[in-house]
C-alpha cells in the first residue's frame, strides 16, 4: 500500500466488505505489493515474473489463476489510474 500512498492508518477502524469472488485476487494483490516496475513517470504495472511463487504462496489453483490474473489487471489498471491523477494541495 505503501506506493500508492497509503498506510494501515488510512483504514484504521472502517471495515468494508469483499466478495468471496474478489477475496483470492485481492490477496493476490496485497502479497504483489512491493512488485510495481516503475519507469521516469512512476510506477507502470506490476511485474508478472514474480506470479508463480505468489500462486503457490497464496495457493491458488491452476485452474483459477486465468481468472485471478484478469481480476489483478482489472485492480492494477485502477491502481495506476489513481497513482496518476494530479497530487491535491
């Protein structure tokens, strides 16, 4: 989270929930968290090399990981629109 500017404190006391669908691509996520390749501008997607040990790190089944992985695209693609828009004053 740490790239993205926040920090455990951001959520500190909210709770919010996650559908059981997008709970294993989330987690996928969170442990890619330090994977973001970065160019001049800033971060510009996360490094898939590092996919088979978080698969078998967050257990994923080989028969889930096509979806998984469209999901992680679908979190990375906001994710960078957001590390994008203009930092407020």
């Amino acid at each position: 989270m740490g790239e993205l500017g926040l920090t455990e404190d951001d959520f500190a006391g909210q709770e919010f929930d996650v559908w059981p669908e997008n709970w294993v691509p989330l987690q996928v996520l969170s442990a890619m968290q330090t994977q973001w390749r970065c160019g001049p501008a800033g971060a510009i997607g996360l490094d898939y090399n590092v996919l088979p040990e978080i698969w078998r790190r967050c257990k994923v089944p080989p028969a889930e990981r096509d979806r998984v992985f469209s999901d992680l695209q679908v979190m990375e693609d906001a994710a960078l629109a957001e590390l994008r828009k203009p930092a407020s004053k």
